[in-house]
C-alpha cells in the first residue's frame, strides 16, 4: 500500500513539474510572436505616416499654385503680347529694309556698262531741265499713272508708272541722248522681234504675246520702254506715239 501511494506520488510531481516546464517554456514563444506582431504594425504605421505626409505635401504645392496671384499670368499674357509685337516689328523691318535696298538697286542701275546715279525730281519739267532737254509722255496709261520722275544730269530722264490695282507693278519709260540700248532690261526672251510703226523702228523683247522691253531711236535720242508685267504689242505701239 506504501508503494502505491509512493508510485502515485511520483507520477504527480513529474506531472506538475512537466506541466510547470511547458508553461515557462511557451511563454516565452507568445512573447516573441507579440513582439513580431508589434514590430510589423510599427512598420505599417509608419509606412502609412511617410505616405500622409507625401499626400499633404502634394496638396500643399497645389494650394500654391491655385493661390498664386494673377498678376502672374497677366505677366505672362503681357509677354506673349510683347513677342507678338516684336514679331511685327522685325517683319516690318524686313520689309522696309528690302524696299530700301530694291530702291538702292533702282539708283544703281547700270547703263552702258557704267553705273548713272539717278536725280529724283519733283516734276517732269524738273527732271528734263536737269537733263538738258525736252521729254513728253502721257501722265496716265491705261491704269498706270505717273508717279516719280528722275535724271541723270546732262543725259537721262526716266518716268516711273505705278499700277492703281497692283502698286507693285511698274512701268518705266526712258529717254536719253545718243542711240544706245537704255532699257536697263538684260534679260533674254524667247521673242525678239522688230516692228514698224509710223517710220518708227522699235525692237520688242519678251515671252509670247506679251514684250517686257520695247526699244527704239529717233533722231538725236534713243527712248525706251520697261515692264514688270509685260505689254502686248498693238498697247505698245500706242505708247509709243504719245512719247516723244
């Protein structure tokens, strides 16, 4: 009977001492599942920190930049207003700086070989005094008028003929003493051809039907005329008898 009570004793210390091993023994496993646990909702709530302060940062700049005042795209708008204008005014340049030299190229114009510095004047009678002589040739032709007159002392008086409906075409008619080519024209047309009209001789230069350069001499003076456009000959021939 001793021995079972001794038996029975036995087994219930290894019981409780077992029991007591596992229970010190788990414990420390909750503890560090707990402290993973801790560590891993640290980390997501800091993650979630840095994300909130990379949103309100953004928000902040675009307050900003609704907040900006307008003076700033008034500024802008005045700047595209200034490019604009400047824009203009180097076209304007351009195109004053072309006619100045379209115009340089006009008083240079060559004759004979040599260059004849031209004399605006302020009439035709002004221009034939400067010339030494008498040159007659209508004010108006068809829808080209008279528009500037100019010299060479002692030897030419030139006419220029403005368009009313293109002011970029121009007509000019020339007389000068002696018999030589004064048209200033030196280009070469496929049509060359002389005509007779009324005793006068004249050499019309140009492409088909239409005569860029009409050329003729009468007595003492050789006479010409120039055109952009291009003239046909029976308007030609009518020009013709109202210069002399």
């Amino acid at each position: 009977m001793k021995k079972l009570i001794c038996v029975l004793f036995l087994v219930t210390e290894i019981f409780v001492f077992g029991c007591a091993t596992n229970s010190q023994t788990a414990k420390p496993e909750a503890e560090d599942q707990v402290e993973n646990i801790q560590e891993i909702t640290d980390e997501v709530d800091i993650k979630k920190q840095e994300k909130t302060q990379v949103e309100n940062s953004i928000v902040v700049e675009e307050k900003e930049e609704e907040q900006k005042p307008a003076d700033t795209k008034d500024k802008k708008e005045n700047t595209k207003k200034k490019d604009k204008k400047a824009d203009k005014k180097a076209e304007k340049q351009e195109s004053e700086k072309a006619k100045a030299e379209e115009e340089q190229q006009d008083d240079e114009v060559q004759i004979v070989g040599k260059p004849n510095p031209f004399e605006k004047k302020s009439s035709l009678d002004a221009a034939n005094k400067a010339a030494g002589f008498s040159f007659i040739s209508p004010s108006k032709y068809t829808t080209y008028e008279a528009k500037e007159y100019r010299a060479i002392k002692d030897e030419m008086v030139e006419i220029i003929y403005k368009d009313s409906s293109n002011p970029d075409e121009d007509i000019r008619v020339r007389k000068a003493n002696g018999n030589l080519d004064i048209s200033g024209d030196y280009n070469t047309y496929s049509t060359n051809k002389i005509v007779n009209d009324a005793g006068i001789q004249i050499l019309l230069r140009g492409e088909d039907d239409r005569y860029h350069a009409a050329t003729w001499i009468s007595g003492d003076y050789s006479y010409a005329i120039d055109s952009k456009a291009g003239i046909t000959e029976n308007k030609l021939k009518g020009f013709v008898q109202r210069i002399y």
